[in-house]
C-alpha cells in the first residue's frame, strides 16, 4: 500500500490533486506558498488513499510523490 508526500515549496496552489483525489484527502492548508496562496495538505488518518496517484499525475509542479506505506 502507497499515500502520497506533498513538496510545499513546489505547490503552487492550482488545486488540481485536490479536484482527482477519490477520497478528497488532499485539502487547502493554513500555510501560504510561494504564489500567495494556500498550499495544499494531505491528511489521511483512517488509511483510506489508495495509491492511485491521480494527484500526483495531475501536478503541473511534480510536487506529489507517491511514497510505499511502511
């Protein structure tokens, strides 16, 4: 099983992974980016990303990794 790493110096707040993300697991966060705008933040607490990596694909910026889940 697989979750994503999100680069926040990378993000420049399209949105887009937020758009893809089955489970809406990617969310606006409280922090600004390098546009002036939020960043994006991925919480999945119940284990619920598949690995699809729809976001990640989506990312102009290459800021989503898909990373294996330990």
């Amino acid at each position: 099983m697989s979750y994503i790493k999100i680069d926040k110096d990378k993000c420049k707040s399209c949105y887009l992974c937020m758009d893809v993300c089955p489970y809406k697991l990617i969310k606006k966060s409280n922090n600004i980016g390098t546009t002036g705008e939020y960043t994006v933040e991925f919480s999945d607490s119940e284990k619920k990303c598949i690995g699809c990596a729809q976001c990640a694909i989506v990312c102009p910026e290459i800021a989503i990794i898909e990373v294996n889940r330990e």
